[in-house]
C-alpha cells in the first residue's frame, strides 16, 4: 500500500450491504426490464438479492461462466455477457469505486467516464491543436498510439496490485480479485469486455500511463481514449524521442504492447484519423468507413426518423454541410 496516496474509505459490509445491492438493481433493470434473464431474475427479487448477500457475507460467492458472443461496430468484437446475478454485483461495486477511483483520473482521460467521451475528447483535441498552431501560423505534429489487444492484455497480477494500493479493506480488494479472476485469455491475463466493472478497471490500469505521460514525461497536449492517445507538439523531434519511453513503461509497468502499425507521428495539416473523425488544423470531416456505416444503419432501419435525426446530430459536430442536407432532404440511404 502506498504511503501517502488517498485511499477509499468504505467498507466491504457497505458495498455487499441490502441497500446497496436494491439501488445496484434500480439502476441495472433500466432498459432491460424486457430480457427474459433479468425478468426471471425479477420473479423472485428479494430471495435472490438476499441469497447473493449472504454468499457476499460468508465469502461463499463464486461467478458464473460467461455466455460469449460477437458483435461489429467500427471493428468485430468477442463480448462475455455474465449473469444477471453477478452482473448486478457488478453495478453494486461500480456505483461504490467510480466515484472515488474518477477523482484520480487525469482530466484528458475521456473513455467510459461521465461528463467525457468521444465529443468532449474530440474538442479537446481540437483546443489544444489550435493553442499550438496559434491561427494556423506553426506545425502541429501529433503521435497516434493505440493499445495492442487491450481488453486481452491486462495483467491481472498488477491490476490486483494498483487497486490494493488504493483500498485498504482487504475484503473488497478480494471481491474485485474474484471478478477480475472470472475470466482470462491466458492464465492470469484479460479483462472480459462486457462487465460494468471492466470500463472502470482499465482507466485504472491505464491511469497509470496518464500518469507517467503527464508527469514524467510532461506531455502538456496528451488524450487517451480507451487504448488510443495521441500528443501534440509543434515539436515532431520531441515526439520521436518520447516514444521509445512511453514503450518501455508500457511493456515492463503494466504488459502493454503498442500495436506497431498503429503508431504515427502526423503533419496534422495533412489530416489524422481519430474517433471517427480525420481532422486538420482548422476543421473535421466524417472518416469514410464512418460514413459508410451511417449510411447502411440508415438503410437498415429504412430510414426510421429517429435513426436519421441520430446521425444529423453526430453531423452537425464537424464539417458535414453536405452530408446533413442529404439526410435531411431524405435523398440519399445508401452510400456508393
């Protein structure tokens, strides 16, 4: 434990606490009331709850296997869906961390945390490439990294070990132990993608990156979202020398690998493709495999008014006079 470094203050008998666990499934049951789990679930809500306190109590809790499945948004993923059973446990313990784990997060973190994501993120950027830039009168250079296999990459060994430092109840920190040892890609090694308690796990492995970039290495104009960053610099020499430490502390800290052809120091004059976005020095446009997808969305759901008035908004974020119209004036539902 770290001498000196703030520590959570509840105890284990809050977080596995009746109260606690009846506010956890208020807030998990919103819209899923539908689902023939959570409906099963729901039929005997109070023997169940009561059974997982006393399992919580007696330390006699073990998770559930996970049901695995694939989806494709912007790229195919492998989700591990656990019970509602554990699941629950899961927004019990998120509703009692996020909130003291949040605090030391640095402001330039913008993945699964309120009041950030990829809009804020994305006007950061632009902030600080403008603050650099000052009117378009230097270079702006941005390094791209991204996280190779992030999910599939954690070391449970030292996730363990950092939330130890911060939470001095022992019985939490073995909680958390029995959720993040639920699931692995190889002995010791992963976090499953679909668990509540994933989103926040991460930030708190990778806030140890924020960390050693803004501090260490005094990036001024860094951003992470999820397993990408990027830092700016009017200075591309500065960029090419931090690079190799940023590698270093990656792979011997935390058993990260940056994924080598995902790594790009940018002109950003000549555009950088980021959230969805490539953007310039003074503007953005829609990425084409963006637009792609919003176009055979709007396809599929037939050009349903919510689904089109959805992505009018996303548009209405960068320099898409043209794109707005078509879907406005209703012409265009498939994309050449």
């Amino acid at each position: 434990m770290s001498i000196g470094r703030v520590q959570f203050t509840h105890r284990y008998e809050h977080i596995i606490s009746l109260e606690n666990l009846l506010s956890a499934w208020s807030e998990f049951v919103i819209g899923k009331k539908s689902r023939k789990d959570v409906q099963i679930f729901q039929q005997n809500l109070m023997r169940n709850i009561i059974s997982l306190h006393k399992d919580l109590i007696t330390k006699n809790y073990k998770h559930s296997e996970y049901e695995a499945f694939n989806i494709s948004d912007s790229k195919p993923r492998n989700i591990h869906k656990a019970s509602v059973r554990d699941r629950l446990l899961h927004h019990a313990i998120y509703r009692q961390l996020y909130p003291f784990f949040d605090k030391t997060f640095i402001s330039d973190s913008y993945s699964c945390r309120f009041n950030k994501g990829t809009q804020k993120a994305i006007k950061a950027f632009h902030r600080y490439s403008e603050k650099i830039s000052q009117n378009g009168t230097r270079k702006v250079w941005v390094l791209k990294c991204d996280v190779r296999r992030f999910f599939a990459s954690i070391d449970q060994s030292i996730l363990i070990d950092i939330i130890d430092s911060y939470i001095s109840d022992k019985d939490i920190v073995w909680l958390i132990s029995q959720i993040v040892k639920s699931f692995y890609i190889t002995e010791g090694v992963g976090l499953p993608l679909g668990n509540l308690t994933s989103q926040l796990l991460v930030n708190v492995y990778m806030n140890k990156c924020d960390q050693f970039v803004k501090h260490k290495i005094k990036a001024k104009y860094y951003i992470r979202y999820a397993d990408d960053f990027v830092i700016l610099s009017e200075n591309k020499e500065w960029l090419l020398s931090i690079l190799p430490r940023i590698q270093d502390f990656l792979e011997e800290k935390l058993k990260l690998h940056l994924h080598p052809n995902k790594i790009s120091i940018t002109n950003l004059a000549l555009g950088l493709d980021l959230l969805g976005w490539v953007h310039f020095t003074d503007h953005k446009v829609l990425r084409t495999v963006t637009k792609k997808r919003m176009f055979k969305n709007i396809e599929i759901s037939e050009g349903k008014e919510e689904v089109v008035q959805s992505y009018i908004g996303l548009l209405s974020h960068g320099n898409t006079k043209k794109l707005r119209n078509k879907l406005i004036g209703g012409l265009v539902y498939t994309y050449d």
